[in-house]
C-alpha cells in the first residue's frame, strides 16, 4: 500500500480547515424526529468523503438490507445501541463499535431500542448523500411517487434494495 497522488500541488500549504461546532443546529430534521448533521460532504471534502453525524429517536427507524455499487459506507456508533447488518448477522452495537461495508456489502441499520442513539456515517468517495437524505425526507411527506419514480430516485442514489 502506498499514498495516493498528491491532491496539493502547493510547497507552503495553505489555510484551509473547516470548523462544524458540536452545538450547531443539525441540517435535516425527519418527521420522526432523527437528525441528520452534514459534517463533511462531499462538496466540502472536494471529493473525498462524506461524514454525517445521524441522530435517532427512540422509535424504531433505518433503512433494510441494500447496497451501493460506487461507495463504501462505515459505521461508529456514539451513544445507544444501533442494530447493523453486515449482510449475514445483525449485530448490536454500542458506543465505540465500527462496521465498515465495502462497494458491493450488503449492510442495513436499525434503532429498536426504544432508547436514543446515534452515530457516524462516512462514505468513501464522497458522493452527493445530502440529495438522498432531504429527497427521503420529502418521500415520508409526500408519498405519492410512482413505482418507476420511486425506483429513478434509488438508483439515482447508488442504493439498490434486497
């Protein structure tokens, strides 16, 4: 394993850094009461990664088994117990447990324990996942997309249902 190509081309460096306060009101607010908090997105990271802190009420809540095929998605839990898939087992997991899924695992999530949790989700490269989230917000409101528009918006999304 190496390092990759550089990004900087620069010899002095440059002031750059970005600062997200922990108290900072989060971006997206679900109907059931999750949050979501835009870390770094892909546009921030020009590309890199994206890092989003995701807050869960106490009522049952996550997305069932999928996949992606062009990024990897990891998972460190900050407080409460968070059920992941890692496409055999779920798995209770706690504060300081990590699931990484590569392109291609099949993962899930779930908060089932009548408690709030939360925790971090980082995709490699960083892809767009802030269009995913408000778009999923707006489908719990609306409800009323089509079978065939509802399947464009997932694969628009890189998520592919089992």
């Amino acid at each position: 394993m190496s390092y990759p190509v550089p990004r900087y081309s620069g010899t002095t460096g440059e002031v750059s850094a970005t600062l997200r306060r922990a108290d900072q009101a989060p971006d997206l607010i679900y109907t059931s009461g999750n949050t979501v908090h835009y870390l770094g997105t892909a546009a921030s990271t020009n590309g890199a990664f994206g890092l989003y802190r995701w807050e869960m009420g106490p009522t049952p809540s996550g997305p069932g088994p999928h996949f992606h095929k062009t990024i990897s998605e990891s998972f460190f839990v900050l407080s409460g117990t968070v059920r992941l898939y890692d496409g055999a087992t779920w798995i209770e997991a706690r504060p300081g447990d990590f699931l990484f899924v590569p392109e291609g695992g099949i993962h899930a999530f779930r908060n089932e324990s009548g408690e709030p949790a939360s925790m971090l989700l980082m995709f490699t490269p960083g892809a767009p996942r802030e269009g995913y989230f408000e778009g999923l917000a707006e489908l719990a409101e609306r409800r009323q997309l089509t079978v065939e528009e509802l399947a464009e918006f997932y694969l628009r999304h890189d998520n592919h249902w089992l």
